[in-house]
C-alpha cells in the first residue's frame, strides 16, 4: 500500500480545479490576458493596507477572540444598516478565515455525514468539495438555460428534497452564470425552506456587484424573519480587492454563537487581529473604493459582452450581478480543451465551464473585474478566434 492510498477516501476524493488546470497551462508566457480568476486586477486599497500595516507595527499580533475583534463585528453592524437597512445587533457576526473558510463551517454547522445539500448549478466548484469534503452529499439542480438567461424552476428545486435533505445552498448574485435571484425567487425557496424544515446557506458575496436597477441585488437580508434558518457567507476578496487576505465572514442566529466560536476554534483558531484592523476600515471606509471597483466591472462587461454578442455565434445575455460572463459559443463541444486551444491561438485565459459541474460542460467563464482597456483587447482577440470556428 503506498503512502497516498492510506489516506482517507475523503481527501483521496478531493478533486482538482478545472480552473487551475488552465492557469497551470498558461504560466510564464508573454502578453496573457488573464481573465481565468474571480478577481479583479487593482491591489487593496492604501488606507486599508495602512490600518493592517499601523496594527502589525503596534504589536497586534496575539491571539484574538475566535468570533472577532468588537470593532470589526460593529463594523458589520454598520455595514448593514447602510447597505441592507437592517437592524443587526454584533452577536450575529463571525469572522472567518475567507469566504471559503466560511462556507465550510457553514456546511459543517448545519450537515452531517449522510445528508445531502442541494446547491444550483453550474456552481463554484469549491461548494461540492466542501459538501463532500464535510461527509455530505451535494446534489445539484441545474439553473434553466433559454435566450442567452438563466432561470429557476422551483417545482425543479423541490422535487429534489428528500428525507436526508438538510440544506440548500443559494449563490445569488451567481459565480459563474450571474443568474442573480429576484425578490420573488428568494420569497419562494425561503417559504420552501421553511415548509420543509431545511436550512439555507446564502452565499452573498457579489450583492453589491449589479446591474439592475438598484443599488445591489435582491437578499434574504430584505424577507427573512426571527427565527428563519439562514446562514450568510461573505467575504472582502471582491469588493475590496483583498483576495489574498483570506478574511471573510458569517452573519447567523446569535443562538448559534457558541457552535460557531467552537468550529473556528478547530480550524483556524481566528484571524489575525492585525488583519482584522484593516477589514474594519475597508468597512468603515471603502464605499467609494467599492462602487470605483463596480463602475469598472460595468463598463468591462459592457466591452466584453457587446463585442462577443455581436459575432451572432455567442448565446449569452449580460449577466445581471457578479463578475463573470459565461460564453456559450457555437462548435464548442469541449469547454476544457476549447480554453486550452484559445491560451495557444490568442493569449486569453478564460476558466471551462466544466470546472463548475452540471450544466457548464458547453460554456467558458470570463472575468471581467479589469482595467477596461484590457478586457477591449481581451475581447477583440475572442471576437477574431470565435469568427474563425
């Protein structure tokens, strides 16, 4: 038996990314165009690196409360009653080591070996590891696809309830479809949850990327009532260009704090309070940073959707929320091998929409989060290959 196959089969089960295949492949060459990642191409903000930099220097390197320090969980506090207009006291803050790290004490909390969580695909692929990872089953809906749109058959949603069925998973504004959920559809899945007992995890994290005609997308934040099980996950990688930061968070009942405080305990034992400093003012302080960061996805997406829409081979509307578009190009049979091919013939790096399961085998995902001037010439060398197909 080698060293590898006595591991446990859940790790063993583990599978690559689909999207780091891609940037694996494209590595070390010139002129790349890499729009392969869900990020942006700006560092973080200077006044939030400061706050970081200033703590650090203090000496705020010790260890800190696992829910997070008072300052940044009143910070969320303001947060939301800024941009939610809701009323919520800091019990119901938790900070976490990512968004990713959040999403797993989220499937943790409310899952056990043998159950399933229902998620909507295509879907970051990391929500299915996570599931799996935790001892659960992941089982996905496919979002309807028609005129370049995507849609949610509820009647879909709930013929797949069963009895080990704990959890539905909603990502909305959507990675990496960009289907974003209206009001209504929010109504309807938390009345099904709440008619069957299940919990839903909200991962929320493009909110205030939207395109609509509000000033973010539609939430739970705006329906749910006391009592309802809802789980938020959330993270300041997008908004504020702080990917590499790992710094996230959870918004939940207060009567789940202790549970919570306990599963960060025996993963990461909390964040660094110095890094915690800085989220605190990309809170506080980062509106106008944020909405810079929206105003440059916008006029990106426009190239970029524009551009492509207009060979007549591209079956995809301009996503309502999020950063992505997701190209259904004619001839492409194989997203996988097409995004190697484009990395070969134009220096693009798009992700295969097969990363991102069921649903997504025919599509490849752009990010758009970019210098505009850049996405143009992303978009001129797409537009050329596409033509040549």
């Amino acid at each position: 038996m080698s060293i590898v196959s006595s591991l446990s089969p859940r790790a063993l089960a583990a599978p690559e990314s689909g999207i780091v295949e891609v940037i694996t492949y494209a590595r070390g060459r010139e002129g790349l165009i890499p729009l392969w990642a869900g990020e942006g191409d700006l560092p973080s903000p200077d006044f939030v690196n400061r706050a970081a930099s200033d703590a650090l220097l203090a000496g705020e390197t010790f260890y800190t409360w696992q829910r997070g320090i008072p300052e940044l969980r009143e910070a969320f506090s303001r947060y939301y009653a800024r941009h939610f207009s809701v009323s919520l006291p800091v019990e119901h803050f938790y900070v976490t080591g990512s968004g990713m790290h959040a999403i797993m004490l989220c499937v943790q909390a409310v899952t056990s070996p043998g159950d399933e969580l229902i998620y909507l695909s295509p879907a970051w692929p990391n929500i299915v590891s996570a599931v799996e990872i935790s001892g659960a089953s992941a089982v996905g809906l496919p979002l309807d696809f028609k005129d370049g749109g995507w849609s949610l058959d509820l009647a879909k949603l709930e013929a797949l309830i069963t009895p080990r069925t704990r959890a539905l998973f909603i990502n909305t504004p959507s990675n990496p479809t960009g289907w974003t959920a209206t009001r209504e559809d929010l109504a309807n899945i938390l009345a099904l949850a709440r008619r069957h007992g299940l919990w839903i995890i909200a991962d929320e994290i493009y909110a205030l990327y939207y395109y609509g005609d509000a000033p973010r997308a539609p939430s739970f934040m705006d329906i749910m009532e006391e009592g309802d099980r809802i789980l938020f996950a959330n993270s300041f990688s997008k908004n504020w260009s702080m990917t590499g930061w790992r710094v996230g968070w959870i918004v939940a009942p207060p009567e789940l704090g202790q549970v919570i405080e306990n599963l960060i305990q025996y993963s990461n034992s909390g964040v660094a309070q110095f890094m915690q400093r800085g989220a605190v003012v990309a809170l506080d302080q980062g509106d106008d940073f944020v909405r810079g960061n929206i105003e440059r996805a916008t006029r990106s997406r426009d190239i970029l959707c524009d551009a492509l829409i207009a060979t007549n081979r591209v079956e995809t509307l301009k996503p309502d929320g999020a950063l992505y578009a997701f190209l259904k190009v004619d001839g492409v049979t194989d997203s996988r091998r097409t995004a190697l091919d484009i990395i070969d013939k134009t220096g693009v790096v798009l992700a295969p929409g097969s990363a991102f399961g069921k649903g997504g085998e025919l599509f490849l995902r752009a990010c758009f989060l970019r210098d505009p001037r850049q996405v143009e010439e992303a978009a001129g060398r797409l537009r050329d290959y596409i033509l040549k197909l």
